[in-house]
C-alpha cells in the first residue's frame, strides 16, 4: 500500500507542479535514484523504509545537505508497531540538525 501511495503522490505532484519546473522524483524499494538524481529533484516522495535505507549508507549521508524541507504522512503511526521506522527518521534527522548547531 505505501509504494502505490507514493506512486500515486508522485503522479499528482508531477501533474500539478510540472508546469512549474519542479522535478518530481518518487524513491521505493523498486525505484532508485543515484545521488546526482537525487539532488537535482526538487521534490522526493519516499516510503519510510527506503528513506531508512538511505539514511542508514554512510556514502548518502550528505543528502541532509540538500533538504530544505522534509515531509512526513502517517506520523500518526508513531508509537506503534508500524511507526518504528518513522520513528528511526525523526530522531536521525534530530540528531543531524543538533549537531550542526
């Protein structure tokens, strides 16, 4: 369910925001962008589990660089079985921003 969100996201984004110029990249376990793609897209819909991923390869750690923003659906299953992996992004991407303060 959560690739076909992301895919669904994806495809509307693209649609609304194609006009404009802004690159809309979608990140799952089936669809993978090499770090140049990465930080040319200016929106990146992911599910937690990829993100996880990324974050977790010590070569991709300087994506942090790159965002400006990051979104987070679902946060509602934080605190739950499924809300673990979102949890592990929260406090990773927590513990990044302190230590660049």
């Amino acid at each position: 369910p959560m690739k076909a969100l992301v895919l669904e996201i994806t495809n509307n984004l693209k649609t609304w925001l194609s006009y404009l110029g802004i690159d809309v990249r979608e990140m799952t376990g089936e669809s993978e962008l090499k770090i140049e793609e990465f930080n040319q897209a200016t929106i990146i819909v992911s599910t937690p589990e990829k993100w996880n991923l990324l974050q977790r390869k010590s070569y991709e750690k300087t994506v942090y660089w790159y965002i400006d923003l990051l979104i987070i659906d679902e946060v509602h299953m934080i605190g739950e079985q499924r809300g673990v992996v979102l949890e592990e992004i929260v406090t990773w991407i927590h513990s990044i921003e302190n230590s660049y303060q």
